[in-house]
C-alpha cells in the first residue's frame, strides 16, 4: 500500500517543482479577430502590407483590368460586379445603385418573348423592356447602376418580343377565322 504524500503521489510525467521555482502563471491571450485577413503575410501575399489581393491601380493606370485582362491581372470590380470597396446593391461612394431597372428591363423583356402569343400583351411588355432597359443603361453609365448589361438584355429582347408580336398579329389577321369574325361584327 502506499503512503499519503509519498512518492506514488508525484506526478507521472514530470518533476513537481519547489514552490520557490514554480514560474508564474501566463498572461491570458485576447481571442482572435475574426475579421482579420487570414491571409495576411502568407507566402505570395502581395503589397507592403500582406493583403493577398492586388488593389486596382489608382487612376486607372497599370495595365489591362477586366474579363479581358489576362489571368492574374487585377480586376477594377469586385466579386458582386461593383468596384472594389463596395457592398453589394451600393455603390464605392455608399450611394444606393439602381440595379432593379435592369431586373425589370430583363424580366419585361423575357416575359415579351415568351408570351408572343398574346400579340399585343407581347409589344406592349417589350415597349416596357425597352424604356427600361435605355433607363438601365444611362443609369450604367453614370456610374448609378453596376448591372447595365441586364438592361442591354432587356432592350434586346423586348425588341424580339415587339418583332414576334407584330408578326404574331398579321399572322392572326390573315387567317379566315378572324376574317369571318370580322364579317360577323359588322
């Protein structure tokens, strides 16, 4: 059997310090910032301060930027397609962006083609896709809208859907059907 305080009460993986020797205690460490770049001074990072990313040259100046640019180059717009900076549906000066025009101007338009049976429902949704596609991308131009593209969509395929619907409507109207309803009305 063993005895109090004897040496089977010692640690087992260590030696236990005399009380005068025991190092003091560790200062508590602040938790992690879970808002600091991970990335920061990884091997690769670019820039003097470790930022992982290349920022686009100020001025426009340092070569070609864009999806046209070659791999690696740095792009003038962000992961949502507005500039760098930016949170998304605002724009880099904090300005709310236009960006629903262009949804609409799209969706007038898709809903222009799709619906060119119902000839006049179909020109009239694609005059609409049209205004508001040009709204779009004057807006896109100022700088007020980051999705202008949307709105070049709209334009075109309001435009198809005013075309189809046209030619759905003299189409109808040369058939005998409708000759022999409009013989019937008067």
């Amino acid at each position: 059997m063993s005895q109090p305080n004897g040496p089977e009460d010692e640690p087992r993986y260590g030696v236990r310090l005399p009380p005068d020797q025991v190092p003091p205690p560790a200062a508590p460490t602040p938790p992690p910032n879970p808002y600091a770049d991970p990335y920061a001074g990884a091997p690769g990072a670019s820039g003097a301060t470790g930022a992982p990313y290349a920022q686009p040259p100020a001025g426009g100046q340092g070569g070609p930027v864009g999806p046209g640019a070659p791999y690696g180059a740095p792009s003038s717009h962000g992961p949502y397609g507005g500039p760098y900076g930016a949170q998304p549906g605002y724009l880099a000066d904090g300005s709310k962006a236009r960006n629903a025009v262009g949804v609409v101007a799209l969706s007038l338009g898709i809903a222009s083609v799709v619906l060119f049976c119902l000839s006049w429902v179909a020109a009239c949704l694609g005059i609409a896709a049209v205004i508001t596609g040009t709204v779009s991308v004057q807006a896109g131009k100022k700088g007020q809208a980051s999705n202008s593209h949307l709105g070049v969509w709209g334009i075109v395929l309001g435009a198809v859907g005013i075309v189809v619907g046209i030619i759905m409507l003299v189409v109808i109207m040369q058939t005998p059907e409708f000759q022999q309803m409009m013989d019937d009305l008067y």
